[in-house]
C-alpha cells in the first residue's frame, strides 16, 4: 500500500500553509494516506464502520473476516446472515452488505468506470446502494480513489480532531469545518487524514 503520487506535494502545500497540519506532516513523517485497492472490500469495510469507533469497527472486520471472503461480492452473498450478525453486522448492516453485493455481481456498480467520474458523479453512483451514504462515497474516494480534496465534514473524528487541534476542544459546527476546509483547498484529503492520524494510536485504513 503506497502513498498517493499526490502525497509530497500536498504535504509541503499545507506545511506552508498551516502551522497545525505543518507538526503533524512532522510528526507523522513516513506515513501517509494508503489504498488497500479492492473496492468493493472498501465500501464493505465503510458499511462496517458507520456509526462506531474505529477499534469497533476492526473488532467486527477481523470477524467477518472469518466467516467469509471480504473481497469477494459473491462470498458474501453466499455467507449465511446469521454468521454475518455473529460476527458483528446489525440487521440493517446485514442488508446493507448483501445490496452492496449485489451490485456488484449485476455490474451496476462498476469499479472501471470510476476513473471517468468527477467525485460527485461517483458519489451519485455510490449512493444508489442501500446503506451508502455521503460518508461512505467519501470514505471511498479517499480510500479506494484516493482522490486529493476530500473533506467529509460529517465524519466524527474529522469533528474531533479539527476541535482537538485548532479550537481548544470545542466541537466546531459546519460553518467552521467549511472555513477551515477552504483554507486547505486543494489537498483537503490529505489534511483529513493527519488530522485522524493525531488523534488515533494508529492510521485509519478502510
């Protein structure tokens, strides 16, 4: 898993730019946003982690993971719903996981065709998956596309790294997350991502 061929330039824009994200490119010198690179393992992986912390959320892959192949639509159709549950997967997550799934067996959702597609036009197909929210897509196209000025400014830990960092704790409303992403434009992607990496004990990777 490489750093994005945008990586360097996108750290020296912001370390010119912004005191904050200029300790933590220090800080977290030698790593840096990754892609696993299978797709549908991705927005898997973003169904999974709606909605709880981080350590939760790898708790229930590293399960599901045992029960069937996490890359593979086709394995996860097959997987018997109770064995997802047991894993850890509520009943909507279930639902949500099985249409992901068949979205890809039926090819309406079609990996090749993302490199075509601006980030709201992969957010619009992403979306039309039950249980695929904006937060998803963007996890996905940070994630999977690796797409540069990603700013999902719904995301928790986005909320509480940006109050942790620059707001002396205070959780910031929309209006202040979208001051602050303005400022990062056009590398917002890599700026969300150190801002997760200071506040978890280890980088996000979905």
């Amino acid at each position: 898993m490489s750093a994005p061929a945008w990586w360097a330039q996108a750290c020296l824009a912001l370390a010119r730019a912004d005191p904050v994200l200029g300790g933590l490119i220090v800080r977290f010198d030698g790593e840096s946003l990754a892609s696993r690179g299978e797709p549908f393992e991705t927005l898997l992986r973003a169904i999974v982690g709606q909605q709880i912390s981080v350590a939760a959320a790898d708790a229930v892959w590293g399960r599901l993971r045992e029960v069937t192949d996490v890359a593979q639509p086709r394995a996860l159709l097959a997987a018997a719903p109770d064995a997802l549950r047991a894993a850890g997967l509520s009943v909507r997550k279930v639902d949500y996981a099985g249409d992901l799934a068949r979205h890809f067996v039926d090819g309406r959702l079609d990996p090749a065709r993302f490199a075509t597609l601006d980030d709201a036009g992969v957010v619009a197909e992403l979306t039309a998956v039950r249980g695929i929210g904006r937060w998803s897509a963007e996890m996905f196209l940070l994630f999977n596309l690796m797409r540069p000025d990603v700013w999902p400014v719904d995301d928790i830990g986005l909320q509480k790294a940006v109050a942790a960092r620059y707001d002396a704790g205070v959780r910031p409303d929309r209006r202040r997350l979208d001051e602050l992403g303005e400022r990062l434009r056009p590398w917002r992607s890599a700026a969300s991502w150190l801002l997760w990496r200071s506040i978890d004990p280890v980088d996000v990777k979905y």
